[in-house]
C-alpha cells in the first residue's frame, strides 16, 4: 500500500462510526483512539514495513486502537492491561516478568515485533516495562513510547523521561514525532496537553561466527640419532603457527 492509500484507510478508520455531528469534534476519545491523529498516522506507517507482525500494546483503554494495527498492517494484536474490564488478552502488570511470559504463551513463543508502551506512565512505570520488554522484541521490530512529549505534569513525564535517557545514544534509527495541536483539554498546571510518539527501531542480530575448529598438532618425530664420530647434526623442522579463527 502506498502512503496515499494508507492515509486514506487510515482516516476511514478514524471516523468510522460516527455521525456528521461526532467527525466535527477534534478530540473524541469515546470513539478514536487517545491518540493526536497525526503523531499515530506517522507511526502506523513507520511500523508498516513489518509484513503481518505481531503488536503487543500496553495499555488499550477502550480498544479503540486495535482495528488499526490489525487492519492497516495486517496485524496480530495481543493487548496488556491491569484493568480487569478492559479489552485486553492479557491483564496484568506489564512490568512484570510473569506478565511477559503469559503473552509469550499466548503467542505460541513468538516475539513482538512491535511494542506499544501506553500503560503506566509515571518514570517507574515507563521504567519498567522498558526493562522487562527491550529484548524481547524481534530484532529490526519497533518499541514505540506514547506520551515522549507529556511534560506539563509530573505524574505522566516518565515516558518524557526515559526517551530522554535512552534516544540521544540509541544504536540504530529513532523517531521522535510529535505535532503540537491546542484542542486537547488543559491540565491542573494550566497547559494544554501534548502527546508525542518516540519510536525506536531495535538493532538487527549480529550475526553469529563459527569457529573454526583447531587440529591437534601432529605428534613430534624422535630425530634420528648421531651416529658415532660424526659431526651432522638432527634435522630441525621450522613450525608455523596456526591461525584460529573465532
């Protein structure tokens, strides 16, 4: 699908459902997933180069961003939430080990190919789940952080934080996407809320070497004795040394 394409499916998605009176509003999380429309367009497509991966998503609220992944990249969906009524396959601390290898089982041991991280989003909780899931991911597979601009309250900066800890040294490609808009309710502070999406794309495996296996010298031959009265003297054998390679 060309981009062309994918905006046009992706915004069918967006509105589906929804009468003229609902597509006049800007922000309309009843309906839309929590998400700046553009920053979560720009990221879908980012993410699309992966053929039918498997999407792990921490946090899904209402379920609203799941037709995306799966209709857009042919995606299959396994959600995490600690919220027992919510939509999720798996509930439970997404930080925890224990919760990792129940969607590891659900997903017959398959890794995510693409990580979702929009669940707990004080530093720790952020923390976290980058600890418990960073090498679970499939390598060239995407860890995306929602929130990477959330700054106007405390209790919500982690992912803030922890993008500002890990982006500036990552290893292989990042994005930091982010569009600024003044629809979105304004927090106790008096700000505006943002969002912002931080994608990091994980290295790809290096590759493994075989070594190379090592003969075993050959057995060293006695040199002949010398025979009375002369003067010659054991022939010596000049020894190369072995390279081994690793």
């Amino acid at each position: 699908m060309n981009r062309m394409d994918f905006e046009k499916a992706f915004w069918k998605l967006w509105f589906e459902g929804q009468d003229a009176k609902e597509r006049t509003k800007m922000w309309y999380p009843a309906k839309r997933p929590h998400q700046i429309p553009e920053e979560f367009l720009e990221c879908l497509w980012i993410c699309s180069g992966i053929p039918k991966p498997l999407v792990v998503e921490i946090g899904v609220m209402n379920g609203h961003q799941r037709k995306f992944w799966e209709k857009l990249l042919k995606a299959r969906y396994i959600g995490i939430d600690k919220a027992p009524h919510s939509p999720a396959e798996v509930h439970g601390d997404s930080g925890n080990p224990k919760t990792r290898e129940k969607v590891m089982e659900l997903s017959g041991n398959r890794r995510p190919d693409i990580l979702f991280v929009d669940g707990n989003h004080s530093y720790g909780g952020v923390k976290a789940d980058w600890e418990n899931w960073k090498d679970a991911l499939n390598p060239q597979g995407f860890l995306c952080f929602h929130d990477t601009h959330h700054d106007h309250a405390e209790y919500c900066s982690g992912a803030v934080k922890l993008w500002a800890e890990v982006s500036p040294t990552w290893r292989a490609p990042c994005w930091d996407i982010f569009h600024k808009v003044e629809y979105l309710p304004r927090a106790q502070t008096g700000q505006r809320k943002q969002c912002g999406i931080g994608i990091l794309q994980i290295p790809p495996a290096e590759p493994k070497t075989k070594a190379t296996p090592t003969k075993s010298p050959a057995p060293r031959k006695k040199a002949p004795a010398t025979a009375p009265g002369s003067t010659a003297t054991p022939a010596t054998k000049a020894r190369s040394r072995r390279k081994s390679g690793s």
